[in-house]
C-alpha cells in the first residue's frame, strides 16, 4: 500500500523505502453531501461509485436546527450503505461550537468502524489536533474500531495559516489540509463576497506604452489564494500529508472552477471540495495527470536511464532534477488505477 508520505518522499537513486504510515487513496474529488437533507441522502449510494470520497457535511450550510437531523442522518446513512472502495469523511462542526462534542462522541461510537477521515474546521494551532486525536483515541478505544480514523484540518484563520506547519505536523493522524477560502476571507477581512475563485478587481494592469498613454492596456487576473495555497503545500509536503483545494461555490461557472482547480493540482494539491455532482467530473479530471503527461514522463524516466546525468529530449534539457517531477507524474497516474 501507498501513504500519503510516498508522494513526497525523495528520490534520490538508492533512497530508502519509506516509512508506511497512511494507506494511500485517491481523494480527487471530497464530495459533500448534507446528511440531514432526505433527498440527498437517498442520492448517497447512486453516486458513492462515482466519487473518490463522500463527506458527510454537519458544520457550515446545515443550519443551527438541523445540526443534530444530519448527524443522526449520517449515522443511519452510514449502516445502510456499503461504500465500496469510496472513502466516507465528515466534516464536524467547529471545536467552538456546542455541537463538536457531541459529533465525536455519536460518529466515532457508532460508525467508526467506516468513517475513514474526519475533516476538523477552522483550525488554529496544534492543540485543537492534539484535543481531537486524543478524543478519538479514547472514543476508538471504547467503541473497538481497530482502523484509526484519520484527521484533515481545514486552513480558514488566519491564526490557522500562520501555524500551518505545525498543524500539519501535529499528530500521525493527520491525512491532510484543505484551504477554506471563504472563512479565510472572512476572518482575514479580505473585502470579497465569493467562496473562492478569482476576483476581477484583484488585477495587475500593463504600463502605458511610450506615447500612447490612452490607448487600452492589457488586464491579467491575479489568484487571491496562491499565497496561501503555496503555503499550505509546503507544510503538507514537509510533513508528508496531502493538500487540497477547497470549496469553489460559483457553480455554474465550470470554466473558472476547472481554473482554479488547475492551478491548484499544478502547485501540488491532490484534489478538491465538490458541492455539486457537475464538478465531480472537472476535480477528477484535472487533479488525474493528462494522458499526453504521463506519455512524456515515462520517455524521460526511459531517456534518463540510471536517474542521472543529462539528455536532450526534442530540444529539451532533462536531468535528475526533472526526471524526479517525471516520477511524480507516472507515479500519481499509476495510484490512480491501482
Ligand atoms: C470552507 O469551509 C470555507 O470556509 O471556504
Ligand atoms: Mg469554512
């Protein structure tokens, strides 16, 4: 089996086989469903064959009134279902809030045994890591679930950013982190109104030309979250967890959402939220590497022998250094179809 660690393990010629900790599963696409919502619900085992992973969601959009309908919904979900190779997350609501507590205590009792990951929201620091897996560790324990439920933090504070890599680090339960750009937003007091995605006053526009001072100049579209995106990859790489894009709420603007997707996968993120069935299919294909890729990659890694030295390949220098993000594309393609 694969952990998470392989992806960023070094790959020096000879390098030691690393420690397996976390079984590595694809997870293209976190596919939220509301528990507590019947016409949703009775949707959960046509779609679970589709997506990589299906989310439970008990936090933000289920209101304050039907917190404790979806946990209970998700419970009897859970027992009906046979999930096959999808995983089964929840996110839990805030550690903050009254209802974390009592989430815990239900889903980890009483379906712990197929509860995979438990995305926990807005994160700030190691110790509300250390809090939950120790509360998991007990609830297991009780419970006799033998598998341990694995933890994803959610990155939505800027407290949260500011301590990303120790929040990475902070237990061996820890799957992975997802950025939460509109609690980011929110708490950061950005002055945007949208759940991620770009923004089209956030710009950079092209200088006059000598002698044409009015002519039309050139506009490009900045990504407010490459800052932070950038960092929670670096964290997640250091520690051997997996990163991932959040929540892209303009649903029917599949075009930017297959953008911001993209730009994520190119910096090093391995899936996404999906809120709605039509961006199961853009998460699976961007954050799956393109055939023509894959293509390329296994000629350098043929071209490149031993690992070592250098070839040109039409017109192109390859080196170690390249043939090692060549190993990362075949590598990801051929976990995928494992
Ligand atoms: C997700 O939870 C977000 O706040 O974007
Ligand atoms: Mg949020």
């Amino acid at each position: 089996m694969r952990s998470p660690k392989d992806f960023f393990r070094p790959l020096a010629v000879g390098a030691p086989e690393p420690v397996r900790e976390v079984p590595f599963r694809p997870s293209r696409m976190i596919h939220f469903f509301d528990p507590g919502n019947p016409r949703m619900a009775a949707k959960v085992p046509g779609i679970a064959p589709g997506v990589d992973v299906l989310l439970g969601n008990l936090e933000d959009a289920v209101a304050a009134d039907r917190k404790e309908a979806a946990r209970t919904g998700l419970v009897e979900i859970a027992r009906a279902t046979d999930f096959g190779q999808t995983q089964l997350w929840t996110r839990i609501n805030s550690l903050d809030s009254p209802w974390a507590l009592d989430d815990l205590l239900t889903l980890v009792t009483e379906i712990g045994d197929k509860l995979d990951v438990i995305m926990v929201p807005k994160v700030e620091g190691a110790e509300d890591i250390h809090y939950v897996d120790r509360l998991v560790a007990q609830l297991e324990a009780k419970a006799g679930v033998r598998r341990p439920i694995l933890l994803h933090a959610i990155l939505e504070t800027p407290r949260g950013v500011a301590n990303v890599e120790e929040i990475a680090g902070a237990s061996p339960r820890m799957q992975g982190m997802s950025l939460g750009p509109a609690d980011l937003a929110a708490s950061r007091r950005m002055k945007t109104t949208r759940v991620g995605g770009g923004h089209p006053g956030y710009l950079v526009r092209e200088d006059p030309l000598p002698g044409a001072a009015d002519a039309p100049r050139a506009v490009f579209q900045q990504d407010l979250w490459h800052y932070t995106i950038a960092r929670m990859v670096d964290a997640c790489a250091a520690h051997g967890i997996l990163p991932y894009y959040g929540p892209f709420g303009d649903i029917k603007d599949t075009v930017a959402c297959e953008d911001q997707f993209r730009n994520a996968f190119l910096l090093g993120c391995v899936g996404a939220w999906s809120l709605h069935p039509v961006q199961i299919g853009i998460a699976k294909k961007v954050f799956s590497p393109a055939p023509a890729e894959v293509a390329w990659a296994r000629r350098v890694i043929a071209e490149m022998g031993d690992g070592t030295g250098a070839v040109m390949i039409d017109g192109k220098m390859q080196d170690d250094a390249t043939v090692k993000q060549c190993r990362v594309v075949v590598e990801l393609a051929e976990a995928l179809v494992a």
